[in-house]
C-alpha cells in the first residue's frame, strides 16, 4: 500500500492519509436545474478515479456525492418548463444518472438526495439555534457568522469581500450581512416546502451537504472535495455549520480547478459543445474521461474543438497499439488482471531493458504519480512513454502493464473491441435494429452495408445486434 498524498486546501499543506481507517469521500454533486455540463462531470471524473485508486491500493473507501434536488434554480427552470418543480427535479436526477452512467465509471456507494435528508437537516440546524449559532427571522433562520471565530480559514477571505450571494430580499432579516440562510421559508410560487419548528420552509444550499456528510460518513471523514467555484461560500458554510456544532467534519478538502472556456462562446452552431450529454456523442466515453484526466485536477483545464480532438487522437493511438499489440478479447481475461511478473524483469534480457525500465516499472511510476498529489496527467505520460517503447520494438511488448494503467483511469475498454463503435455507428446499428423490428428488411440490409464501408460487422446474438471491427 503506498502512501497517498493529498494538497489540502484548508491547511495549504500536502498531507498523507490515513491508511488505517475507511476513507470517506463526500464530493458535491449537482444543482439539478439542467442537464450537466463538462464542468461539473471534472469533480466526478476525478473523485470517481481517486476512490478506484485508493481501493486498488489497498484503502477501503466509501464515496458520496450528492445532489442537490431543492433550490431556487430549480424552481425558476421548473416554471419556465411549465412542470412541478419536484417532478422536473427528479427528472434532472435522471437525467444526471444517465449522462454520468454514461462515463463508464460506476456510481458512488451513495448518492443522497436533499430532499430526502430533510429530518438530519432540521436536527442539525435545530442543535445551532440552541447553542447561539443560529436565530430565526420572519420564518427564515440564518447561521449567525460571527459566532464561529473560525469564519474565514477555508477560503482566507477578509470579511469585506465576503458575499454570500443571496436574494436582496433577506437582507432584512439578517442580524448581519455576513449571516446566510439555514432554512427558508416557503414563498409565494414555491410548490414544495416540509414542516420544521419555524415554519414551513425548506433548506439552505450549505446546510445540506452538512447534513448529508455526517448522515453517510459520520461526523468527522477523511475527504471533502469539490470544484474550487465551491470553495466560498458554500465550502466555508459547511464548515463553519459543522464545526460550530461540535463535529470536527472534514479532515482535508480536496479542490479541483474549473474547465475554461476562454474567450470561445459555447455554442452549438460553432461546434463547441458544453453538455456531457453532447461530448459523449461526439467524441465517446474514452476521449472524454482522458480529456478530464489531461491536466492536473487542481489546474484549470481549458476546453475547446481543439483539446477534444487531442484528447480523441491519444485514445485512438492507444486504441492502435492494443489492435497491434493484442488486447483484451471478448471474453479474456477480465481487465485489472495483475501482471505481478513484469516489473522484475525477468524476461528481459540486459540490452532488451529499454533506459525506462522493464514495463513493470512504467506501471510503478504510474502508481507513483497518482499517489503523489493524483498527478494525472504524470501518470498518463508513462502509459504514452511505455506505447512508444513498445511500438519502436525498444522492449518485447507491454499490453498487460499498459492495460493495467489504464484500468485504474477507467480506459481500458480501450483494449477491447465491445465500446469501441463511434456514435454514428452505434446510431446506425439502433436505426438498423427498429428497421428488422418494423420488417422492413431492405433498409435493414442498407444499414449493414453502410456500416460495412464504416468498418463494422453486425453480429446478431442472444442479446441483440453488436458491433464487430471487421478483420
Ligand atoms: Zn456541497
């Protein structure tokens, strides 16, 4: 087990975990108002690939991320679709699944919801009114800033450029400016609300996570990460919730930096897509997740035509190497095999060790790299030096390392043949499919041919039609 150093945010140190007991990793999750943009797949990318290290490791991890299911966004988007606001979140939700699903890299072990976390979130806020930290006001209660003598310390603000970046209209009942809202009284045109002893209302953005944290991880857990946007206020009113009621809390907070769109206007028309939903379509599963991983996560990372098309040419060289090197036939052995015997070198004889190492050690660096701060794109720089080792004949061959490495970043389907069909063919195989179902076998067979001149096969099997590159 390595020991795996993290830069924390709060402390401004790189600290090392604690290997004896379970991690926790709770993430911010999203505001369900819209379908979810790249920006907000980053922190899921990178969290999701922290806690698949972690465990490969040797760490038992447990990793939550939530969504945020109540909010004012969410009733604004919800009356412009002409829908009930809890109806057009859960469809959000749904939709937020399927576009991370999508990813290829499995769920979080939980994925609470506010609305259904309202009890711990009403104890919670309830123990703050009691010990002073908190008063209510016309309905509202508010977490009175000045209380906590720890306000600041996540973010190193100075008070006066503190805003919390709430509606005008609260101003008034807030003993102060600094102060930010718990629980909020329904209002006029808002269709959902739950009881609480101030009325009826519902929470606060902040006061969720708090709850939802210690409701999965307990009152004090390893991780609390999320986009470096979060870090004031909503970062800082975690904190300073929690604390304040006597829960140590996070013991560490993990940031990563924001995607950039630079001066390039996000548009469909100018072929900048901003969606994942749509970065899926165009460029596929792989290139998206190497595009994520491409840059330090505490970097921001500039998105564009042009990094996607960087990003879709490095997994399709690592797409060729696998088709020359020999990958992972359907029903090989199953990715993550451990390839305990490179690495020491013993089928290499002395000339055949190229000046990197034998295989084995690229895959050490790789693990090194992550341990050190998820160096992503360090550890994404040995799989590429070990392809080009491998495919200018310097040493026999590497697809196990290689297929070993990009397992732990979710791209080894890479190796296989299953994911490997391009949008368009996937498309033409499901028009294909509703033509056999309407019998009209002529178009059917059209479909097979086009797919054909494309470089595919259509397999009928027990489980429907699939997609075969043609030998
Ligand atoms: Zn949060």
């Amino acid at each position: 087990m390595r020991e795996v150093r993290i830069k924390d945010t709060l402390s401004g140190e790189v600290v090392a975990l604690d290997s004896e007991s379970e991690v926790g990793i709770y993430a911010c999750g999203p505001t369900v108002y819209s379908r979810i943009h790249i920006g907000n797949a980053r922190p899921f990318v990178v969290f999701s690939l922290l806690t698949r290290f972690l465990r490969s490791e040797g760490y038992a991890v447990k990793f939550v991320v939530n969504v945020t299911d109540v909010n004012d966004k969410i009733y604004a988007a919800a009356r412009e679709a002409g829908e009930p606001s809890a109806r057009f979140a859960a469809e959000m939700t749904g939709a937020y699944f399927e576009d991370t699903e999508r990813l290829g890299l499995g769920r979080p072990d939980a994925e609470p919801l506010a609305t259904e976390t309202i009890e711990p979130i009403v104890s919670l806020i309830a123990e703050l009114v009691e010990a002073g930290h908190a008063y209510e006001s016309g309905g509202d209660v508010y977490f009175r800033v000045r209380s906590f003598d720890g306000y600041g310390k996540l973010s190193n603000r100075r008070t006066e450029d503190m805003d919390q970046g709430e509606e005008a209209g609260s101003a008034s009942l807030k003993e102060d400016s600094l102060d930010f809202a718990l629980w909020k009284a329904r209002k006029e045109g808002e269709d959902t609300s739950w009881d609480s002893p101030w009325g009826p209302g519902r929470p606060g953005w902040h006061i969720e996570c708090s709850a939802m944290a210690e409701a999965e991880l307990g009152p004090s857990f390893a991780i609390h990460g999320g986009g470096s946007d979060l870090v004031f206020p909503h970062h800082e009113n975690e904190l300073a919730q929690s604390e304040a009621a006597g829960r140590p809390f996070a013991r560490l907070w993990m940031h990563n930096g924001m995607i950039e769109t630079g001066a390039e206007k996000m548009s469909k028309s100018e072929g900048n897509i901003f969606q994942l939903s749509e970065a899926l379509d165009r460029y596929g599963r792989e290139a998206v997740v190497d595009y994520l991983i491409s840059g330090h996560y505490r970097q921001p990372l500039a998105f564009g035509a042009e990094q996607m098309e960087q990003a879709v040419a490095r997994v399709e060289r690592l797409r060729n190497f696998f088709r020359e090197h020999g990958g992972r036939e359907p029903g090989g052995p199953p990715a993550g095999t451990r390839v305990e015997s490179l690495g020491k070198g013993s089928e290499l004889r002395g000339s055949q060790v190229p000046a990197g190492g034998p295989p084995g050690s690229r895959l050490e660096r790789f693990r090194d790299a992550l341990a050190d701060d998820f160096n992503t794109p360090r550890a994404m720089a040995e799989v590429f030096e070990l392809v080009g080792e491998a495919n200018r004949g310097e040493i026999p061959s590497a697809p196990e390392a290689v297929l070993e490495m990009l397992e732990l970043v979710g791209l080894d389907s890479l190796a296989g043949h299953e994911d490997a069909a391009d949008a368009e063919a996937e498309a033409l195989l499901s028009e294909r499919e509703e033509a056999r179902a309407a019998k009209d076998f002529a178009r059917a067979d059209e479909i097979r041919e086009r797919l054909a001149e494309l470089g595919w096969e259509v397999r009928d099997g027990a489980e429907g039609a699939k997609l075969v590159p043609k030998g």
